[in-house]
C-alpha cells in the first residue's frame, strides 16, 4: 500500500488544533528566526489560539515583529501523521481581559488533557512552563490568518 501525504482542509486542520495543546511557536527577532515549544489553546469559533509567557526573549521580539507561526503536529508513526501550520499576529491582552482569557486557557487545556490523558489537573503549572512568583504571566492571543495542513495516512 503506498502512503500519500495529501493537505488538510480547513475543519481537519482545526481538528488538530483543537484535540492538542503544546505546539512550537515562531517568531523573529534581530532578523533571526527562533522557534519554541508552548502551551497553547485553541478557539476555533473566534479563530484566536491563547498563549502566555513570563516576560523574556519571545515576548520581546514579538512587540517588534508581531507575524508569529505556530506549528502543532499528530504523530501515530513514521507513515501515519498530521500537521498544521498557523499563520498569524501577535496580540497581547492586558488587565481584566487578559484574565478571562488565561480562564479560558485554563478550562480547555483541563478539558483536552483530560480527553486525551485521563488526567485531571487541578492548577495551571501542572500542564505549561512555570511562571515564577514574582513574574506576572503575559497573555496574547494569536489571531490566526491561514491554516495548512498536511497529513500522511
């Protein structure tokens, strides 16, 4: 049987979206391109993708350069996967706004580890980077553009 790598449509690249929660975001910064692992939520009826970070590098660079890309991957095996790549701008939420959204953040990635991992989580560093004590998180969005896909079955 011969495997062919075909693309997604728009509701499959969605679905990937939406059944993960860790996904590689990049960013440029001094001309450079960086890439690095994050925790991610995914809104596909308001079409945003909810992140946050303690204030550094990424954060940073992409005050400057708000074009960012999300890469986020299913892999069964070598010949069985699927992958999107999400276009999109850098928007940082702030006050009481940005608290709703990491609740949002919160409850659904609560909800997919739950589906995927039959594990319940009780608080917010069970599941992404630690965000130190003295640190406030930085809430943004990333208000997706394009979605491809691409998947080998």
């Amino acid at each position: 049987m011969i495997r062919m790598i075909t693309t997604l449509n728009k509701q499959q690249c969605s679905d990937v979206l939406e059944r993960n929660y860790i996904g590689y975001l990049s960013y440029i910064s001094n001309n450079s391109p960086y890439t690095v692992p994050i925790t991610y939520f995914y809104n596909p009826k308001e079409n945003y993708i909810i992140c946050y970070s303690g204030m550094g590098h990424k954060i940073k660079a992409m005050r400057k350069s708000i074009d960012v890309s999300l890469a986020v991957a299913d892999i069964y095996r070598a010949n069985k996967w699927e992958s999107v790549l999400v276009h999109g701008k850098y928007d940082e939420i702030g006050g009481t706004t940005a608290k709703h959204y990491l609740h949002e953040f919160s409850i659904g990635i609560k909800d997919i580890v739950l589906a995927r991992e039959n594990k319940d989580l009780d608080y917010i560093s069970e599941f992404s980077s630690k965000i130190y004590a003295d640190d406030i998180p930085i809430v943004f969005l990333i208000r997706v553009e394009a979605l491809t896909g691409k998947m080998r079955s």
